[in-house]
C-alpha cells in the first residue's frame, strides 16, 4: 500500500539574486562573500528547484515575507535618536520526500537589514548606517534514519543551547541571553539530531563566527542539548526543560578570539494565563568564572492576541579586579491582531554593567509584517 | 555594505511596502507541528518512517464544513498545512495531522491519530493551558472516541453541536465545554484532511 507520489510546480525565484550584491563594494568581505552566495544560491536551488508536473496542492514548499521596522530610543546618548532598523526577507521551508519517507528539509531565512543611527547593533555592521545581507536559520536536515531518530544538519542553524530551542526569537523584540553568554546566536557548521523516547537531542560543531562565515584566527564552536521533545518552536515557547553545554574559540566582533565554556539548565512551564521561564549557565569566559541567568514571567490575553513579559537578565564574571555583574530588567508587550501582523513595545533599563559604561534605557517600537 | 544615499533609499522603500500593505491577505505559511516526531513516536511505536504530505486549505473548505457539520465553524486557518502519514515497512498505518481550537487561554493545539479510514486512533494536548487537559487525555475518554468517524462523534454533542452530550465515567462536568471542543476538532479534522488529502488516502487504503 502506498499513497501517490507527489509532483510538483515549476518555479523561478528571482529575489536571490541579490545576494550578489554583497560583491560589489567591499573587497575585503570577497572570499566570505562568495561563500555566502553559494551556500544560499544551493539552498535556494534545492528549496525553490523546479521539477516535473504542476500541482500547486503538494508542491511541499511554505514560504513567508517577513517586513519588520524597528525605532529604538536611547535616553542616554550623544548620538541622534530615534535609530531605526529596516527589515525584509523570505523564509521558506520545503520538505523532500521519497516513496515511504521524508528524506530532508530545507529551511532558508535571507534578509536585507537596513539600519540608520543605530548605536545598539549586531557586530557584523559596519557603521551606524549600513545595510547587511544576513542569512539567518538556514540549513538541510538529512533524515539518516527515517524514523526521526537521527538526522544530520548542514547549514546556518540556531545554536542548540537553552531557551532558544523551543522559543521563536527570530525577528521579535523579545530576545534571550546566548548572543552575549555565548558570543553566537547562529553558526555556520554541520550537527546531528533527533527525537528517542520522549527527548529530543541537538548537536552542532561550527565555524565559531556567527552571522558571518569568518575563519581569521580559527574560531569555532561545539554546542549540545538534549530536552523534552515539543515537535515545534514558538513565541512563548512550549513547556518543558532542557540541559545544554557549550565549548567553543568564539570570534569577537574586533576579531580577537574568546575561549568559552559553558553549561545550562532551562525550563518553561505554564499556569493558567501566565508562562514562567529560566536559564541559567555557568563556566568560563578567557579563564573567567562566569554566571549567566534571564528570569521571565509572560501573561497572554484570553484571546491569545496580546502577550506582556517582563525579564531579569543577569551576567556576571569575575574579573582580574573581581566579580563584576551587569543587571537589566526588560518589559515588554507584544499585539498580534491577525496572523499577519505584530506591534511590539520593549523597554528594556540596565541596572548595572560592566567596567565604566554608563547605564542606558532602550526602548524600542516594532511594526511586523508576514505575509 | 551600501552608500549612505542608497541606505536610504532602501529604508524608505522597505517603509513604503511595510505601509502599503493590505490588511487582509491569505497563504500564511502557518504550522502548529513543523517536527512530528514526537507525535508519531508516541503515536505509532511500531512505525518505521514518515512521509509528509501539504495540501493548501482555501476558502471553499467553508462551504463544505458548513454542509457537513452542524455548527457554525469560524475557520480562518487558510493556507498549507501538512498531513503525516506513518508507515510500517511499505505500509501506511495511520495519519497524524494538528489543528488549533480556541481555548480558554489561548490556543489550544491537539495533534490527532487516525486510522487509514479516518476513524479516530489516538490524540494528545501539544499545547494547552487549561487544567481540564489531563481528565481528557484519559484513557477512559480516548477509548470512548476510539474508532468514531463523523457519525459516531456527532452523537457526543448536542443537536446543534455546541455541547458535550454524553456521560463518560470520571470526567467531571467542568470539563466538558474542553471535552466539546476536543470533538469538535476530531469532527474538523476528518473534513478537513477528506477534502484536501482524500484523492490520495483512497489510494493508501486500496
């Protein structure tokens, strides 16, 4: 017995081609440039490959656009505010599929960041003013097995370590600790995976450079999870909990190299309208003692519409002088009238931070839309 | 990477499609099980692999709920959505699909097993945060489901669909408005995963 084949619909998919734009004007950026563009030209060909027979009800491909615009406000700079960060991009997921059984997926998440004063943003930028394009989540998950109990990944996934696992993050105001507890939220490398009786597992080695593949000074990174298994990832995250461990030569943003170790404990777990959740790791940084923790507490309408939290996150490292500690409390809300669009409202104070910085509040407004 | 000049142009016009857009558009990509695994293992433990299967759910589904059940059904959930299909060696054993029902707080997703002839096999909670969860995931209520198609679930409600009718041992009245909601959503499902899949499912149970 068998079900029928599936047969699919010829497409083009024009928008990738402009990943070559990052060839153009900076040299110095060639060789990552062009490895970027192959790995993202395949992975589009292998999502957006055309094959025989149109039948637009199984062609296994979902794909979004996702515009996002971003104010942030700092009310403690020398610098012009409100900055703004500008976003649009494809994400799209196809499966393929043999006979009897799915052999892979493929997930792709390209975006244009714009960004214009923008004091607080990710390294791989070159000024306050730039536009970037980034490759976010994207890989092939070659099902080995079949029976879901051993995949391997290749590609640019989310590293496996903490919340980030069971909780979305990907273009959402609301953020967690790894990009500063580990120095890399995303990471170029391969990984194996897999759910066993009840548990879902996650491994990946990588290039240790994050957003962009960078290999000056040969960082690299090596994360690992196992949790309960929630067979999805979400806003406010399915419940459950996990163990995780890091080691890695990670590469700083002024391209020195940082030496972590880490291990981490989180959980989720819900009460009637309110969602509580934690992490905390522990291990080294550059032979540091460090301890790294977020607290939050979330409340969802009855609707489900309409989502308010409010985090804790703490870093604390013991400096050559001592430790040191860096607090900052983060509330926020989130409106989703439709699936479609998101408002997003963030105020996030520090409390505390590292060395002579001086204390800031950022508060940021978001306008979403998928599509 | 840019000029300044061109960044804002690009600003600008990423600003100008952000805000040109239309309010109500369809083709989400929207998916409440993207890794089945769990399900399927728990599910099926004898299975040895797993095909998926989309199929895109447009607005004429209204019309073929509205003629098949007795309830006025708010569906908004257009777009693809995914089947799965377990299968034993060469053998389709049985099919896992999730739907999300409106809750008390929130959505309340159910991922649902069925039989080849779409009777109902098994379901379980994925996400739900009532307390009333657990009195259904009962053993006692799952068997009662067990093997109902259409016909057979419709005499758990009322006439109109709204209501839970029947009285199963140790499930306490509070949870019989979840309880409804539970047979409701087995009710969808089935006309959902007959329209959009059934060409193919009647060549699985040849």
């Amino acid at each position: 017995m068998q079900l029928r084949d599936s047969v699919h619909s010829e497409r083009a998919f024009t928008g990738i081609a402009n990943a070559n734009n990052c060839l153009q004007p900076a040299k110095k950026n060639r060789v990552n440039c062009k490895a970027l563009c192959v790995s993202v030209t395949v992975l589009a060909w292998l999502l957006f490959a055309p094959v025989s027979r149109a039948q637009s009800w199984d062609d296994k491909l979902r794909w979004t656009i996702d515009f996002s615009s971003r104010l942030q406000y700092l009310t403690n700079t020398s610098g012009s505010n409100p900055g703004q960060f500008n976003s649009v991009g494809v994400d799209a997921f196809r499966v393929f599929s043999s006979r009897y059984r799915d052999v892979a997926t493929v997930n792709l998440q390209i975006n244009l960041w714009c960004i214009n004063n923008l004091e607080r943003r990710p390294g791989f930028f070159d000024g306050p003013d730039d536009c970037q394009l980034v490759t976010k989540a994207s890989f092939v998950n070659f099902a080995i097995r079949g029976d879901g109990k051993f995949n391997l990944l290749v590609g640019h996934p989310e590293l496996p370590f903490g919340l980030e696992v069971p909780v979305s993050t990907n273009q959402t105001l609301r953020q967690l600790t790894n990009p500063r507890d580990l120095g890399l939220k995303l990471d170029w490398g391969v990984g194996a995976n897999g759910t066993i009786g009840g548990y879902h597992y996650a491994t990946t080695v990588g290039r240790g450079s994050g957003v962009k593949y960078k290999d000056s000074n040969n960082p690299y990174s090596i994360t690992a999870r196992i949790g309960k298994a929630t067979d999805t990832q979400s806003y406010l995250g399915a419940p459950g909990f996990g163990v995780s461990g890091f080691y890695g030569d990670v590469l700083t943003r002024v391209g020195s190299i940082s030496n972590r170790w880490r291990l981490g404990l989180d959980g989720i777990f819900y009460r009637g309208g309110f969602g509580f959740m934690g992490q905390l790791s522990v291990g080294k940084t550059d032979s540091m003692d460090t301890i790294n923790g977020l607290a939050e507490v979330n409340a969802v309408t009855r609707s489900a519409n309409s989502v308010g939290y409010f985090q804790l996150r703490s870093f604390n490292q013991d400096f050559s002088t001592g430790w040191q500690d860096a607090w900052s409390a983060v509330a926020g809300m989130r409106f989703t009238p439709d699936t479609h669009w998101a408002l997003s409202f963030q105020l996030e104070h520090e409390l505390s931070v590292f060395g002579a910085r001086t204390e800031q509040t950022i508060i940021d407004l978001q306008l979403r839309y998928r599509k | 990477m840019f000029s300044k000049r061109l960044s804002h142009l690009i600003h600008l016009g990423m600003l100008a499609v952000l805000i040109g857009l239309p309010f109500k558009l369809h083709a989400v990509a929207y998916c409440a099980l993207r890794d089945p695994m769990l399900a399927i293992q728990t599910f099926y433990p004898g299975f040895t692999s797993y095909r998926s299967y989309l199929g895109v759910v447009g607005p004429d589904l209204r019309r073929v709920l509205d003629e098949t059940l007795p309830y006025q059904l708010h569906f908004n959930e257009f777009g693809k959505h995914t089947l799965y299909v377990a299968y034993a060696g060469e053998k389709a054993i049985g099919l896992v699909h999730a739907r999300s029902e409106k809750g008390d707080w929130g959505l309340d997703e159910i991922v649902w097993s069925f039989n080849m002839d779409l009777t109902v096999r098994d379901f379980r909670f994925q996400r739900s945060r009532s307390r009333w969860k657990d009195n259904l995931q009962d053993e006692v209520f799952k068997q009662a489901l067990r093997g109902k198609g259409i016909e057979g679930l419709l005499q758990f409600l009322d006439a109109d669909g709204s209501k839970f009718s029947k009285q199963i041992s140790g499930l306490p009245p509070e949870a019989e408005k979840l309880a409804a909601t539970v047979v409701r959503s087995a009710l969808n499902t089935i006309v959902v995963t007959e329209y959009v899949w059934g060409d193919r499912l009647q060549v699985g149970r040849e």
